[in-house]
C-alpha cells in the first residue's frame, strides 16, 4: 500500500474514530449479538442478522481506519519553514476575482477532504492552482464550470 500524506488534524479525527468504534461501538454491537442470541432460531431473527451487519461494517472500518493510519505520512505544517508559500496543509483566504467573494480552504489529503468544512483535497484542481503561490498572487483554476481566478489574500500554518 502506497503512503497518503495526512495532516496531523486529520490523524488525530481518524484516531478519535477509531478509538469510539473500538471502546463503544464493537463492544455494543457485541452484547445486541449476544441479546439476539438468547431470543432463540437465528434463522428468522432479524435482531440478530442486523447486529451481525452492524458487526461486519465496524469490523471493516476499524480494518480500514488502522491501514490508513499505519501507511499513513503525517506532515504537521506549522514545523515547515515555507516562507508564504501555498503548501499541503495550508489554510488559504481567497478572493475570487470576478465576484469578490471570499472563501478559505485548508489543503488536506485525500481522506480529509469535505467540501462542506472547506478541507479541499491536494489532488483536487483548485490546490493544485495553488500550491506554491503565495499571498497577492493570482491563481487560475481549470474548474469544470470554466477557469476561475482567485486572488490569495492570506496563507496560514495552523
């Protein structure tokens, strides 16, 4: 398994996950497998068959969550000496040059990104335009909807 790069935010939320799936849910998941049991025929005992699914899906993450983490290369950017620079891990204030919004986006891994907690991921186009710009400069990002420009109005290593 090849490594994915993480920050340090983003390891600390997988362990979080990993650590409430193994000291809450599994051991919750297992005593309703052990109540469904006692009722008696497994063959027709939806309890029973929904618990071991339940079972199944967190036994499959958990799996998950370790690989990502053992194969996993934690960069902490606030120990980087990047003088301005847009890298991995940066939080970038943005203005886009035609409309005068402004928005921010951290640049995270691939299992970081969530649109929606502007953590965009390093692979996605709207990074890429930035990596290695920095504040006052413009990037132009190939956007499916059309190139858009954006004016880098503060990098922040947090």
């Amino acid at each position: 398994m090849t490594k994915s790069i993480m920050t340090t935010q983003g390891e600390q939320k997988l362990r979080e996950e990993l650590h409430n799936l193994k000291t809450k849910e599994r051991p919750e998941v297992i005593q309703a497998i052990a109540e469904a049991r006692a009722l008696g025929d497994l063959k027709e005992n939806a309890e029973y068959h929904a618990a071991r699914e339940q079972q199944s899906f967190i036994e499959g993450r958990i799996n998950e969550l370790e690989n990502k983490l053992a194969n996993a290369e934690i960069i902490d950017v606030s120990k980087l000496n990047v003088k301005g620079k847009v890298v991995f891990g940066a939080t970038v204030e943005l203005m886009n040059i035609e409309t005068e919004d402004e928005v921010s986006y951290q640049i995270v891994g691939n299992d970081e990104a969530d649109i929606k907690a502007n953590l965009v991921s390093i692979s996605s186009p709207i990074a890429r335009a930035l990596i290695g710009k920095e504040e006052g400069e413009i990037a132009t990002v190939e956007a499916p909807g059309g190139k858009k420009e954006y004016e880098i109005l503060e990098v922040k290593y947090v």
